[in-house]
C-alpha cells in the first residue's frame, strides 16, 4: 500500500464501501468470470489507479463504476507486476514495474 493511500485504505468509508461491493459481485473475481472460471475474488481494485491527486475524491476512490473485485493473480495483472503467491523474499527482489496509465517507473513498494 502507497503511504499517500494509508489512511484512505484504514477509513470506514473504504472498509464498508470494500465489503458492500464484494457482496454485490457474489464475491467473485470478476475478471475471471469474463473468461468463463469461477474463482474466489479478494481484492476490490480501483479501475482508476489512485494518486496522491485523487485520493480524497469519493467519485473515484468510492464509486461503484470504478471499483471491481479481483482474484490476486488477475490484481496483479491489472498492475503489470508478478505476484502470484511468491514469498516476499522474492518480490522484494523485483525493484520497479512501468504504470501502464503513466508509462512511468515506479519503485516497487512492500504491501
């Protein structure tokens, strides 16, 4: 998790935004059922990545349009970086991906 994001994440406004919408999808990644598999889903991802420029705005970090519950291999698709259940030893090996919003190189931050 991004520290500009910390509190957000920690807030009752995401905690039961988070829960009410894996509710509404069955809690089923929805990705998955696109292409047919049934598979528990675990995170529910922001469409619209959020920044520091965004964070405080309710219309794209509580809005059902951009949020959709994810599956941890289909999360991490979604943010161009490997995680398929590797131990953090070895994901803290992988220093940087590229945002595919930005083209820009992020450090790869633990959490």
């Amino acid at each position: 998790m991004k520290e500009f994001a910390k509190k957000f994440y920690k807030s009752k406004a995401w905690q039961k935004a988070r829960q009410s919408y894996a509710a509404s999808v069955g809690w089923l990644c929805e990705e998955c059922l696109r292409k047919g598999i049934v598979t528990p889903g675990e995170i529910v991802h922001h469409k619209i990545f959020l920044t520091p420029e965004n964070i405080g705005n309710p219309a794209v970090t509580l809005a059902v349009e951009n949020l959709e519950l994810l599956c941890r291999d289909c999360h991490a698709a979604k943010h161009e970086y490997h995680f398929k259940r590797e131990p953090k030893s070895v994901l803290k090996k992988k220093r940087f991906w590229i945002d595919r919003n930005t083209g820009k190189i992020i450090k790869y931050a633990d959490g």
